[in-house]
C-alpha cells in the first residue's frame, strides 16, 4: 500500500533523527505538547463530538462509546501523562556493561532506540497521545493505525503533536498517522517489514490473533489475562478474602483482574462460605466445580470453557483442588500466563510456586491487580507483555529500547 | 499436523521438568551425552555416510556437501562443545533487581527458560547436538526440524540423546526431532504458536525470509551480512589495509565477514592502491565505483545490485564517499545491520560513527570478523540476531531465557 511505504520511509528517516536527538529536547516537546494539547483541546473535542456522532449512528453502544469518549478532563490527563514522562529517566545511551577481551577489543552494549514502532489500536483516542510521548521519549518514530470510529480524534491530537514537532525542529513524521482505516491498511503494516521494527496491537483478543497470525514485522502480544487466586491450606483467610474480593472485583473489565479461585480442600468448607458472601455481597456471580456448589448455594455449576475464560466482568470461576500440585496443574492447563497469585503462610509452599508457576508475574499474599507499569515504578506502561520474547509482564521506557554493540579496538585482527 | 501437535504438547510438559531440573543434574545429562556421542561416533557416522549417498544421488554438491559430512573429528568436535556448556554459568534463576515499593511489595525480575524453542535448519547435522546443548542448559525443550538431506544424521544424534535423557531420568521429549522432513512440516511448525515460545530459523536468506512471512511463532531473525569497512581520512592506511584483508578473507562465507569498503576521498588515492594491491594479491574481486575503477586498474565496475550484495565470497564492492557523513548514509541504505566497522585516528569520527550507525556491532580498528558468541566470551553461540527485539548481535546462553516478575506481598490490594 503507497500509504504505508511512504510513511514507513518518512518513519526510517525520522527515526535516524530520534535516535540522535538530546535528552532535553525531547523533554521540550514533551512538555510543549501538553501545553498544546490543553490550549486547543478545543479542536480535539469538536472533533470527537463528530466521531461520536457518527458511531452513534452507526449502532455502537455501551463501553466502546465511553473508550471513544474525551472530555475536557481526559484531555488534560493525556497532557498530564506525557509531562510525567518527560520527568523520566531517558533509557537510551546507557552502557549496560563495557569488558576487555584478552585480545584487548573492549566490547560494550549501549542502548538504542527500537527505530520505527507501529501500534494497531482500536476505538481509544488517548492512545495516541500516550504512545507518541513513550515513542519520542525512547527516540522511536512511531506510525499509528487507530480505528475508524477514533479517526478525526485521533487525527486531531496528531495534527497538534505535528505542529508541536516542527516547531522544536523535529521531523513532523516522528509521528503518523494511517489515514486509511480499513483492514488493508491494518494487514499492510503488519507486512511493513523493510521500515518498522516492532508491531504492538493494542485492543482485544480478535485484533491481537489477527496481527500475531498475519504480521511479517516482530510483534508484542499483549493483554489476555485469566489470573488465578489459589488460596492453600495454610492461608490467613481473612487475607485471603479480602484479596480475593479485591483482585475480582476492583475493576473486573482489566486483564490484571482475577477470573478463577482456587481453594485446598482442608480449607473448602471454612473459607468458601467466607469468601462465597463476600463475592455475592460484591454482585459476583460465582460458578463452581460441584464441591464449590455444595458450600456455596448461591454458585452455579461450572462449564470446561469457564476454567478458560477471562471474564472481563463480574464473574469468577472456582473450584477445589486436593493439594498446591492440583492448583499448579489447573493454573498451567488453564491459564494464559499473566498473572497468578497463591495466599499462604508456608514458606515452602510460597517459594515452590513462585517457582514453578509459570507467567508474567507471581505473587504471594497479594492481589493480581499489581500488574501494572505504575504500580512496578517504572512511572509509564506500553501495555502488557504475555509473550517471553523481548518483554515479559508491564512494559515501560525500557522495553521500548533495544540494544546494539560498540566495540573499541587498536587494530585488532582475526586469526 | 498431527505429528507436531503430539510433540508441542510433550515438549511443553518436558519443559515444565526442565524449568525445575538443578544446574547439576542439566550438567550431568550434557557430559554424558559428549560422552556418548564419541563412543557411538559409528552409529552417527554410518548414518552419516548414507545421507552423503543419497545427497550425491540427488545431485547436491560442493559447500553443502561439505556441510552435510560428519567425520570422528567433527563428532568429536560436537561432543567438545557440550562439554564447554556443561562448564558455563547457568542463567536460570538469576534476580536481575529486586525492590521495594512504597506499599511494601517486594518485586524482582527472575530469569526463567523461554519454555519451548523451535529450530528449522538446513544441512548440518552438528546443529542438532550444538542446539541441544545450548536448550538443555537454558532448561529449554527443542523441537528440530533439520533438512531431508541429513534426516539420517539428525536422527542418530538424537537417538543417543534421547537415550543420555531417560537413563538420567529426564523426559526423552526435552529433545525432539520432527520425521516428517516436508516442507509441510516447516509450515506447521510455523503455526505451532499454542506450544512454540520462540522459532529461530537457521540457514540461507531464503529460508529465514520465508520463516519471518509464514510464523506465527515469535522468530528470532539470524544472519544476513552485508557489513561495511570504512577508512576515514584520518585511519593509520597499514591498519586499514590489514583489517580489510582480514574482514575480506580470512573467512569469506560467513555473515560477519566484509563486503563493502568505504574510502574518504582525501585519501582514496593513497590507500586504494595498496588495499587493491593486497586484495588482488588474496584474489578478492573488486567491484568499484569510477573513482575505484581509476584507482585500480583490476577492479570492475560496481552494479547497483553490488551495493546491497552479501557476496559470501572472494568479492568486493568498493566506493570513494566525500566524508564521514556520506559513508554512513551509504551504510544506512544498504547496509544489513549486522556489523560496521570505522577505521580512524580522529577521536570525534570514531564516537560519531559508534553513536550514528544502526547495527547489531559497531567496530572503531578493527575487524568486523569478531562479531561471534565465542569472540565476545559467552562461551557459545546459537546465532547472530539482525532483528531488535529481545537480542542482537551475537546471542549465547541469555538469550535463550526470558524473565518472569516475583512479588512478596504481606496481605496488599490495590485501591
């Protein structure tokens, strides 16, 4: 597609310019473009009064409309974000370890930035704000394909954060933005290989399938979390109600959310009537493996595709397990390697499932909810990793880089 | 494909043994193995010597002839590296950082096997011990899918790991060798994202580009070459003449060799005849821009097609640039992003060349030939990435693990 050849070279050149841009003029844009945004976030939100419009009329409903939605307060959240960032410590240019060979080269790895990152999201305007300012930050030119419904919001931003960039002298193509928002254009960046260096899509199941099946360019997998809470016999059961409750229930449409509970059996008939009040207290519905059922009237029975879902909502799976083994066993059947959490006061048992459960993240005596850039202290997040390649669990500044080796000789040849 | 779901499922429970097997014990199957493969070298070299007849049947010949042959000192050869893995420091388990946040959780970044790696590779059969060495000591199950033309090779190597790991207690499936050699097979493995962590292609452009389009496994890309020496105007013209002739010849099919040489115009008139000199002397064709073809009267004239040409071969290109900037601007156009090398005595070109040119290696004096796992002191290899994501350049033991976060909570939910 012309579209994307174009941009992904403007990208390619950008990012030679990024790549060898100072600390603090980048910062400077930054810092500009919040301002900007804020000044004229009237051109923002006349714009996404007409994206808003528009999928009014074309049937959308419900929770994609509030994604779509910015108001005066989003806006200023989105400015807020990127001057965060700009406090940040800039990753790129740190040598992570310089050593002497025995033939004298002394060999190093620097940090760098990725080059030219594309991002598929779908009906979330902020997107494009948050994802330049991590970009520009750790010197990546980024090309962005939103989706149709967000086009003249996301449009909009761009066109401040344009203006902003060849203002500081910077390429105005630091970032773009795919005019075309049908799926070719979505296929043809997937297959931008020559000009991008990473493809993260930012969206739901379907979207991350697409690209993971379709995408010539190195992809992230982000997103799906079926998180289990397994509560073992030695557990403090009141800790591990309220952590329960909490990882269920704080904001259960996130994939750091929990989706399945899983209770020893020595445990069964104290703790789920605890926890079982508590979940239907909190509007939950339960569904159970039939010892759950006997000790819950309130639950229904489980299906096999419960154990796999992620519910995304006020919905938990449960069912009882004969020994800490059976929980591992469920969690590695079932789960999607998010994030996995045991409530324990056994040391052992901790140690052997922090061990040997395998996912982004593992917890002891702690909800699942933690997964998360910010609350990890790296202060901004991309998303969050479920794949081992390259990043693992909240991805911030750092994961944006990559590497290369400078080496330092006096002649040095190979024998 | 039946076969490769069958065998995903097992390496996936192999990995579960190998993600909890101690240092000792990996060590002790690697030893056992070097052990065996030389007391059963007949059985690997009679399997060998049928797949040399059959590949001269089918008409193969010359290098990849060359790359098919076993003999007792090659076998010997394969056994030596595994035992110099058994000797290197295990990466698994390692915690990378460990803090605490403000609200008490203590969070660290532990290093963990990748789980499942695929391997797709061609002739050379001494792949199979080599990655298998590399996968066991990581606490990776493999899958291999080598080419049909050294299917019996593979498979004798296999059988006599596949029987060190029963007899040491470990499941057999930590190695797996695909039968089916079609190219149906490579496709399947490809799609085998449900039980695949990481697929890295080993072998011709031709097959790592069909990896890279077809995968929906995450890839590792490998390999392609086409590095770059330049000679500043202000380089010690002996030094360079040395490190040319060395990148250039001293092993000409491999990816870190050179390709192409830059000369600054202030000097091209000194140095191009003794370089000219020296690589007719070594008999490396040289393809010149006018400014070369005047200097040297052997060189031919350059196609374009030259420029961006992994020769592999006892072959040149040659170009006179105006400066420092021209050379990178060239690098950056045709350049492959593997290794770089800038020769000069000015203090500022050699900073600016490390910092401005995007490769897995940038040299200041000296040869791009050290770009390679052993030359860097990791001890082995499995590759040279091109790519940027998760590793580039030369990648050893770290390179096959990822990383999962552990958290020690004492009771925390989110608010």
């Amino acid at each position: 597609m012309e579209e994307l050849i174009i941009k992904g070279r403007k990208a390619r050149e950008a990012s030679w310019f990024l790549a060898m841009a100072s600390t603090a003029d980048k910062n400077k844009v930054l810092e500009h473009v919040a301002e900007d945004l804020v000044r004229k976030s009237g051109n923002i939100l006349t714009a996404n009064h007409n994206d808003m419009v528009n999928a009014e009329k074309a049937g959308l409903k419900g929770a994609i409309m509030d994604r779509l939605l910015l108001t005066e307060d989003r806006v200023k959240s989105m400015a807020g974000g990127l001057t965060q960032i700009a406090a940040l410590e800039d990753p790129v240019g740190e040598v992570l370890a310089m050593k002497k060979r025995p033939n004298g080269l002394v060999i190093g790895q620097k940090r760098v930035p990725m080059g030219v990152i594309g991002i598929i999201y779908e009906s979330r305007p902020n997107v494009t704000a948050d994802v330049f300012g991590l970009c520009l930050k750790t010197g990546n030119a980024a090309i962005l394909r939103g989706g149709k419904e967000a086009y003249a919001s996301n449009r909009a931003i761009t066109d401040i954060i344009q203006k902003v960039l060849a203002e500081e002298g910077f390429p105005a193509e630091c970032l773009q933005l795919v005019e075309n928002t049908s799926r070719d254009s979505a296929v043809a960046l997937m297959q931008l290989d020559e000009y991008l260096d990473l493809l993260i899509p930012r969206g739901g199941a379907g979207l991350i399938r697409t690209v993971v099946e379709n995408s010539h360019v190195p992809v992230i997998e982000t997103g799906v979390g079926n998180c289990h809470i397994y509560v073992d016999e030695s557990a403090d059961l009141d800790q591990a109600v309220a952590i329960t409750i909490n990882a269920k229930t704080q904001r259960p449409g996130v994939c750091n959310a929990a989706e399945s509970l899983l209770v020893h059996e020595k445990i069964a008939a104290d703790f789920l009537p605890m926890v079982g009040a508590e979940l239907i207290r909190h509007k939950v519905e339960i569904r159970g493996d039939k010892a759950v059922c006997q000790l819950i009237g309130e639950a229904k029975p489980a299906t096999v595709e419960d154990w796999g879902t992620e519910f995304l909502d006020l919905i938990i799976s449960a069912a009882v397990v004969p020994s800490m083994d059976g929980a591992i066993s469920h969690i590695l059947q079932y789960g999607s390697g998010h994030s996995e959490a045991i409530i324990t006061e056994n040391y052992t048992r901790a140690q052997d499932f922090l061990n040997r459960v395998d996912a982004a993240a593992v917890y002891v005596n702690a909800s699942t909810r933690f997964t998360d850039g910010f609350e990890f202290g790296f202060g901004a997040e991309i998303g969050i990793s479920t794949q081992k390649l390259h990043a693992r669990g909240p991805m911030g500044l750092r994961e944006l880089t990559s590497t290369k080796y400078i080496i330092y000789g006096n002649g040095q040849v190979r024998e």
